[in-house]
C-alpha cells in the first residue's frame, strides 16, 4: 500500500465521514485501490454523496455529466489530484 499525502488523507477522512462507512479507518485505505466495485465497494449514490460532500469542503462541483469521471473517480489518490487542481477554498 502507497503512502497516503496530506491531501489524500484530508480527503480519505472525508469520504469515510459522508459515507459513514464503518469498520474503515481513512489512514487504512491505499490511495491507489480503485474506488468501487472491488475496491472500497462504493456505488452510485456514494459518488453522488461523495460529490456534494467534496462541493461543500472544497468549493466546487463535480458534474455527473462528466465524462473523465470514471478517471477521476479512480482512486483516491486521482480524485485527490482533481481536488487539488479545482478547489477554491483552502
């Protein structure tokens, strides 16, 4: 398992939080483990949950329309990169 950064971990605790996922600690998950299905499991609604949680933190929205989603959506460590790079709170 890679290192989690600061971001990514700010991020990791996030996503455990508006996702109240429980028996998963935010350090533990590897930022490179795919997202859904085999990965962390999440569907659907969690990416919808995870978006407004993510625009409410960070500052700007995340379009389901989007069509590098599933490439943002990747791993933690990619939707990290995309926080970084479109956040407009600190």
């Amino acid at each position: 398992m890679s290192l989690q950064s600061p971001a990514e971990a700010d991020l990791a605790k996030l996503l455990v939080e508006s996702l109240n996922l429980e028996g998963v600690q935010a350090a533990q998950i590897d930022p490179d483990a795919p997202l859904f299905n085999e990965g962390l499991g999440l569907d659907s609604i969690d990416a919808l949950e995870l978006s407004l949680a993510i625009s409410k933190q960070y500052g700007f929205q995340l379009r389901s329309d989007n069509d590098a989603n599933r490439r943002i959506f990747a791993s933690l460590r990619a939707l990290s990169a995309h926080v970084e790079q479109h956040r407009t709170t600190a």
